[in-house]
C-alpha cells in the first residue's frame, strides 16, 4: 500500500490562489448579475465574479474532497492497525513491514497526505481561477478585435465611396475602384472570421462557467495592465515555501528519508534495505531537481512579463505612428498627391496595427496573471 501512494503522489506532483469562495456569496451574485431579455440570459460579471462561477459546484473540487474524505479514512484504518499490531513479535527478515506499523509511519504517512491535499485544493482553485482568467479575457479581447474589423470596414466603405465619385468624375482609374471593392471584400471577410472568434471565445467561457444554453455576456473588467511589481528575486523563495508541487516533493522526500532510516537496522544485503536506499536518492534527486525545475519556470514566466510589457509598449508606439501616417495620407489623396491604392495599404496597415496592438494588451495581460499564480500555490 505505502509504495502504490509514494507512487500516486510522486506523479501527481511531477504533473503539479486564490481563495476558494463561499457559496451563499456565490448566489447572492448571480442574483445581481443575470438579467434576462427576450428570453435570453444576459451575465454581468467581473473577473472576480466569473471566477466565483467557475468555482461552483465544481467537479474537480469535489473529486479533491472525496480524496482527503478516503485519505482521513485512511489514516483512521492506520491507527487501528498499529493498535492490533502492538503485542505482534517482529522478525527483521520475515516481518519487517511491522516495524512501520508499530513506530506509527503510515499514521504519519496519512497525516502529511492529508496535510498536502489542503495545499492541492488551494492548487486546482488556481488553476480554475487562472483558466477562467485565460477565457474571460481572451472573449474580451475577441470582442476587440470584431471592433477593430468593423472600424476597418468603415474605413474601407468610406475609400470606396470616394473613390467612386472620383471615377464618376473621370478622376481616377477603373483599376482604383476595384482595389477599394476588393478592400472591402476583404474587410467584410475579416469581421466574419472575427465573428467565428468572438463565438468560439464566448463558448469556451460558458463552458468554463457552467452554463448551458444561449446567453450574452457583459464582462465588465478590461484588458489593461496595473502596474507591475513583481521581483523574481525576492519571489522565488517566497514563492518556494508555498507552492503545492514543492509541498509534494518535501513530503515525498521526508517519507523515504523516514522508510530508508527504519531499514538501516537490516543486513545491507537485504533487498528491502537496497529498495529503500534507491527511493531515498530518487526523491532527494527529485527534490533538488524539482526546485531548480520550479525556480526557472518562474524566472521564465517573470521574463514572460517583461518581454510582453516592452512588445506592447512598441505596439502602442506603432499603432500611433500608424494612425497618423493614414491621416496624413488621407490628406494627400483628397489632394490629388497619391492614388488610392497607397491609401488602401495605409488603412490596412492601420488595421494591422490596431489588431497587434490589441493582442498585445491582451499577452501582457496574461502574462501578469500567470506570473501572479505562478509565485503562489501554482498552477
């Protein structure tokens, strides 16, 4: 038994905060935040709220309470088994798992598993509430790309309608009328595709939410962010004593130091003794290993940052530039000073602007959050 759970917690923190929130304030919000119109639920959320939602009635929350439920009945069974086994003789070479019985190891073993699923509760809450994040945002963002779109549509109706009296009026060329269609074809090509997004984004966080059937969103937290304080360097040793996989790899190491201490009494030709012996190196070595592992995946989501900050910074940069490049080139074609199809490219590459700029805010945004969860329990 004591080797089928080493195991089961040792992959389960090799593959591994908010706090989890109350249910009656859970419907006390939803009371607040669902309006209904022409028979469709319209949700008003803050990130904070959707968060709240996801949490609810949450199968993997549940599958966690169940698992401390049996680890405590575990625990129980141990104490009882340890009392049976106390007038029991022990012969070293035949019986040796006695040992463990009696000395209370697998009391000990349950209490520190009871103890870890706390933090893994903590854990999976992060991870719902990261995940969330992810969703509630990137909808956010879709819906700004779909504006960005129409606001290119605008532009290229407004062109072609331009360059249209200008061909009625001998002008132009038949040639710059079509580039300006085509510029609207593929305007209207673009809001469709962003559409498709937008609905696609908007599925994804119903799912996320619990909630079936059609509704309508109302997401009122924006794609912006605070400034940054984060410090790898003070993090990542704060972030090391709370973490739920470091947690897991300090008890799996503690409990093989315990067993490999016990087997020391035994002939060092035994194979329970050399069985020990290899499980002590390898949690030891995963131990140390896991925290180099977790110190730079840290490092690297902190970079994460920095580098999202600076893309977005030159993005913003970019789309000002942009911006009036096509105004000034607006200017030149009502002039008579370039054709229609410079002016064209200029509205596209404002677009484009527009659309890297608003995939910035939205990477810069992420990062953040990831690196916030990342210097706590982990996600």
């Amino acid at each position: 038994m004591k080797r089928i759970i080493s195991a089961l917690i040792m992959i389960s923190m090799m593959f591994s905060v908010f706090p989890s929130f109350a249910q009656d304030d859970t419907d006390v919000y939803m009371q607040n935040a669902v309006n209904i119109e022409q028979g469709r639920e319209i949700y008003t959320l803050s990130l904070e709220e959707a968060i709240a939602m996801s949490t609810r009635d949450n199968s993997e929350l549940a599958v966690c309470d169940i698992n401390k439920q049996n680890l405590e009945k575990q625990l129980k069974d141990a104490r009882l088994t340890q009392r049976d086994a106390k007038n029991i003789p022990i012969y070293m070479n035949q019986n040796f798992e006695l040992v463990y019985v009696k000395n209370g190891y697998y009391i000990n073993m349950y209490k520190k598993y009871i103890e870890l699923s706390a933090y893994e509760r903590k854990k999976i809450e992060a991870t719902i509430a990261y995940d969330t994040t992810h969703k509630y945002y990137t909808y956010k963002n879709a819906l700004s790309l779909l504006e960005t779109a129409k606001n290119g549509l605008e532009r290229a109706k407004s062109n072609l309608d331009i360059i249209s009296q200008k061909f009625n009026l001998g002008m132009c060329t038949q040639l710059e009328v079509t580039n300006a269609q085509i510029s609207v074809s593929e305007c209207e090509a673009n809001i469709i595709k962003c559409q498709q997004n937008a609905e696609l984004c908007k599925e994804s966080l119903k799912i996320r939410l619990n909630i079936d059937g059609d509704c309508e969103f109302n997401l009122t937290d924006d794609v912006m962010v605070n400034e940054f304080s984060g410090d790898a360097v003070t993090d990542i040793p704060k972030a090391l004593e709370q973490r739920y996989d470091v947690k897991a790899l300090t008890i799996a190491a503690q409990l093989s130091q315990e067993y490999f201490e016990a087997t020391k009494s035994l002939d060092t030709d035994s194979t329970i003794y050399f069985s020990a012996y290899t499980e002590y190196i390898e949690s030891t070595h995963n131990y140390n290993n896991g925290i180099k592992n977790i110190s730079l995946a840290i490092k690297s989501a902190y970079y994460d940052v920095i580098n999202a900050q600076n893309a977005s910074k030159i993005a913003k940069s970019k789309l000002e530039f942009t911006q009036n490049q096509y105004e000034v080139s607006k200017l030149q074609f009502e002039m008579g000073m370039i054709t229609n199809f410079i002016l064209s490219a200029k509205s596209d590459e404002l677009t484009a602007a527009e659309i890297a700029y608003t995939n910035a805010l939205l990477t810069e945004k992420l990062a953040v959050e990831n690196y916030n969860y990342q210097i706590m329990i982990g996600i």
